[in-house]
C-alpha cells in the first residue's frame, strides 16, 4: 500500500509533497502546508483496520509517537498489539 503524501512548506517558503513518514516531517522540523494543518485537524488520524497492510500501520505508528525506525523494527501484529491496547 502507498504511503500518504503532505503538502509541506519549506523553510523559504516553497511548498512540496513528501511521504508522510519522512523523518523530518515527523519529527516537527517540517510545517504542513495550512490546508493540510486544517485537513488534520478536522479529521484525526483513525486507526487502520487491524488486517490493514504492515506499511499502513508503520506510517499510522509513525504519525502517532514512533519514529520511523522504531516503527520499521515491528511487524505489523506488534504494531497492532502495541497500538490497539486497551
């Protein structure tokens, strides 16, 4: 499954696409465009179906306190597991 792209602004200004699991992007260093700020903040990221692909649940993981790499170090029923705690 793909990965979401965001619309991002640069520091100079400039708007771009990036993966929305590029490090930087989760890690703050980077603004949502303000149409994507807004976008978010309207619709909360929802948790993927628990038989959703391995790469969907890295990128929720990723958007929701893992860093990327933590997140590529599981697998898709740790990630669920660690995720869907009750």
């Amino acid at each position: 499954m793909a990965v979401p792209m965001r619309t991002i602004v640069n520091a100079n200004g400039r708007k771009g696409r990036v993966a929305a699991t590029y490090p930087p992007l989760v890690a703050g260093e980077l603004k949502l465009a303000p149409k994507e700020r807004r976008a978010q903040a309207e619709n909360p990221d929802e948790m993927p179906a628990k038989s959703a692909s391995t790469e969907t649940w890295r990128s929720y993981a990723a958007r929701n306190g893992l860093t990327s790499d933590e997140a590529e170090a599981l697998t898709r029923d740790e990630l669920v597991a660690q995720f869907t705690k009750e």
